[in-house]
C-alpha cells in the first residue's frame, strides 16, 4: 500500500476515531479527524484528503447521504470513499453501492482486520482508477 495517504475520518465516536487514527498513522499515514458529518465537503475541499472512511450513522447527517453530495459534487478533487459501520454486512455492502462509496469495512476490535481490509480496498480502487485512466488515454 502507499504510504503517506492523507485520509480523513469522520466518525461521532471520539474513541473509534482516535484507534482508527492510531492504527493508519502507524502504517504511515496522516489521519484527520472530524467528530461531526456536517462541515465534512467544506473540509474534504480544504484539506484533499486521499481517503475518507465514513461512519454510517451520525447525527445530522448520515454517512451515505454525504457520500451522495460527495460523488455528486463534481469537484476536481475525488477522494477515496469508504463507509464504516456496525450494521450488518448485507446492508453496509448495500448501502455502499447505492451511495456510491468505493467499499466497506465493518467495525470491529480488532484493529489488524480493519488494517487489512482498508489497504485491501484503497490499493483495489487506486489500480482500478489507473485502468480507467490508461484506458481513457489510450482510447
């Protein structure tokens, strides 16, 4: 996986943010941190962050319906998104698609499983991004 990635997590639960921001800065990365999904595009224009792992269920805001205002926003700067949740698998992978997020990672305790799947997906979306734009140029 690139090291160095500046990924930002937007999670209500200050605990949860600050073992994810532990365990992806100890791989190498930058972790910001925001307790809150309201003000999330203002930073995510701010800061362009490579990836931002989004809680499902915040107040105000849930974190698939920011995806949604994300993947519209046409904005230049397109982030890697991945929703993060308690909920049931069949529903996270469902929500995932709908909204348009790059994947899923269930929550868990076990910060070596989240460690793995994050780099997982990140790693699939980055090459499969590369395709896209070799293809476009080549096309």
């Amino acid at each position: 996986m690139t090291k160095n990635l500046k990924i930002m997590l937007v999670d209500d639960d200050a605990l949860s943010l600050e073992v994810l921001a532990a365990a992806l800065e100890s791989l190498g990365h930058d972790a910001i941190k925001r307790e809150q999904a309201l003000g999330t595009m203002l930073a995510i224009r701010r800061e362009k962050p490579d990836v931002v792992l989004l809680d499902v269920h915040m107040p105000g805001l849930s974190g698939d319906a920011l995806t949604k205002l994300i993947v519209s926003s046409k904005d230049s700067h397109e982030p890697i998104i991945l929703l993060h949740s308690a909920t049931e698998r069949a529903e996270l992978a469902r929500l995932s698609a709908s909204c348009g997020a790059a994947g899923w990672i269930e929550k868990s305790s076990n910060p070596s499983e989240f460690l793995r799947r994050f780099s997982q997906l990140v790693d699939d979306t980055m090459a499969q991004r590369k395709r896209k734009k070799n293809q476009a140029k080549a096309g």
